[in-house]
C-alpha cells in the first residue's frame, strides 16, 4: 500500500469519470490494476454556512474523487455556494434525506460511494482510511462512529437516543455497530445498488444499517471526530418527530423482516390477557358448575383465538420473508464486490 494513500486511492478516478460527468463510465467497473472510481456524495439542505468548506475539505482529502451535492429544496444559496467550492451540483425536489438519498444511489455510478451530511460536523481527514478499510478487507460498509467531547456538537438528549435506538436494532437484527445513525459512511458499489432505499426522511441510517444486517455484509465501523456546526448553522434534525420516526422505522423492519418474532410476541401478549380474563371464569365454574361472567369467558376465547391466528401469520410470513431475503442475498452477489487487483489493493 503506497504511503500517500489519499493520493493513490483516487488515482486515476478522474479520467475514469471522464471530466465532471458524474455517470461517466456507467455500468462499467474500474479496470484490472486501476484505482478505482471514488465519490463523495453530500446531501443538503439549506447548509450555505457550511457546505462551502465541507467540499473543500473533501476535495483535498480525496483530491480527484468527484464530489457531488444533492441539493434538497434549499433556499439560502447552498447550491451556488457549493458549485463555487468546486462540486458537482444536483437537485431532488421531494423533500427528507432518504428521497435524496434515493437518487444519489440510483444516478451515480462509482466503484466507492463516500456519503456524509453536508453541516461541516464530519472529519473530511478521515475519508481515505475509511475507504482503505474498505477495499483492504473487502467491505461493502464502513461506518465512522462519532466521537466527541463537545456537548454543542453531540447533545446528552441525542447520545441517549442514539443508544437507545442503536441497542433496539442490535437486540433485533444483531449487534455489530455502536453508532446506527451516523451520517457518514463509505459503501461499495454492491451495497448502493442492492440497497432498496425505501425511507423518506432521516431514518434511512436505520434503512442502510438494516439492510447491511439482513444480508450478513461484510461492515466494519472507526471512530471519529464529530465537531458542532459552524456558527449560524442550524440541525434540521427534530428530537421527538424524528426520533419518533425511526422507532416507527423500526417496528416496521422488524414486522417485514423478524415476522415471526414479532406477530408471536403480540400471540404471546393476547394468551397472557386471555388467561388474566379467563382463569377466574374457569377456577369460578369448577367451584359453582356455572359461568356467571359469560361475556369475560366469551372475550378469553377471543383472545386465544387471535393469538393463535399471530402464530400462524407469523408461520407464514417467515416462509415468505425467507423467499425475499434469499432474493435480496441473490441480487446482491450478482454485483461485483470489490476488485482485488486494483492499485488501491496492491
């Protein structure tokens, strides 16, 4: 591995872009023994203040990888500012990261996706070890969980959020990363095409968390640096709705994707209730051969009947859950993983 990686991991990246097109060379991966193809790729909206110096700091990170800004609506300038930066500029008109998010994946064909929010709260310096993680032990994710001693950047109601819902989808999906929602990552090109990318809005993290679960990815996770927003940048980010949502996000994985585990814990629920309401019903007959409470008994019944019926959807979605995840594994192994052979490997 050559000394001055941040150099040699994009080398070459921009004749194989061919300019400042950022679908130069679709569908075609890099060549044996040339660097592969690199992109960061920087959602925003109405980040003026900050998305000047963020693609500043990422072109000399990754001084030829292409730098592409997905602009969200904004209405402070932020497209112009990072045009003069020296980035690539689109726009996506339904508003919420994961509409953005959506289309960066599905427009932009690279062989190494750097994707990071673009409020100035990222370290740009850690981009090319991110990337060298991924391509040396052949990862299709790696994530850079946050570390901070600043209270303004990283605030105790978000730490604790953070935990909460990270350690949810672990107890669910598996425990292999220790900050769900971070906003930076790097993915393979097998990964953003596979990737289905179904959320709206900030509960994509959960999405692409989720879905590197499911499929039993290679991912890894660094630690770094996560600094406050510039002074006169404000988060878009909402703690009760957003944190609301990705719960709800949540909940909605784990019925499509844990269908069994989650229509027998309500089965498990409505047999406890059942027994609540009808064991008194029953102690009552045997000791006076008569149901005074008949509508209680009629509503236990009821209930384990339900129960039983969340046992057998659970049966039966977790067949079919099992058919779409032996799909979803089938279509991502026909992408190409990362290349051994190229000069970023050597």
């Amino acid at each position: 591995m050559p000394q001055d990686f941040a150099s040699d991991v994009v080398a070459g990246s921009s004749s194989a872009a061919a300019g400042t097109n950022p679908n130069a060379g679709a569908g075609a991966g890099a060549g044996a023994g040339a660097a592969p193809r690199v992109v960061v790729l920087i959602p925003c909206y109405n980040e003026a203040v900050a998305i000047g110096q963020v693609v500043r700091d990422f072109r000399v990170a990754l001084p030829d990888a292409r730098v592409l800004v997905y602009d969200n609506n904004s209405n402070d300038g932020t497209a112009a500012v990072a045009r003069d930066a020296g980035a690539i500029v689109r726009t996506e008109t339904l508003q919420g990261k994961g509409h953005v998010l959506r289309r960066m994946f599905a427009d932009v064909e690279a062989d190494i996706y750097v994707l990071v929010d673009g409020d100035g709260t990222y370290e740009a310096a850690a981009a090319p070890a991110l990337v060298r993680r991924l391509v040396e032990d052949d990862l299709d994710m790696v994530n850079a969980s946050r570390v901070t001693d600043r209270t303004a950047a990283y605030r105790r109601g978000h730490v604790l959020g953070n935990r909460v819902l990270t350690g949810l989808v672990a107890a669910i999906f598996g425990k292999r990363l220790g900050d769900m929602l971070s906003g930076y990552r790097v993915f393979s090109r097998r990964f953003v095409k596979s990737f289905p990318a179904l959320a709206a809005g900030f509960e994509t993290e959960t999405e692409l968390t989720v879905h590197a679960l499911e499929l039993s990815m290679p991912i890894a996770e660094i630690p770094t640096r996560y600094v406050e927003r510039p002074e006169g940048s404000h988060s878009k980010l909402r703690t009760y709705r957003d944190g609301w949502r990705i719960l709800r996000t949540i909940v909605v994985l784990m019925k499509q994707e844990r269908p069994l585990a989650f229509f027998g814990g309500i089965g498990i629920v409505l047999v406890v209730l059942a027994l609540l309401l009808g064991l008194p019903v029953v102690a009552e007959f045997f000791r006076t051969h008569r149901v005074p409470r008949l509508p209680t008994a009629v509503l236990a019944m009821g209930l384990v009947m339900l129960s039983f019926l969340c046992f057998v959807c659970g049966l039966i979605l977790d067949s079919v859950t099992r058919a779409r995840l032996e799909l979803k594994r089938l279509a991502y192994l026909a992408l190409p993983g990362p290349d051994p052979r190229s000069n970023l490997a050597a």
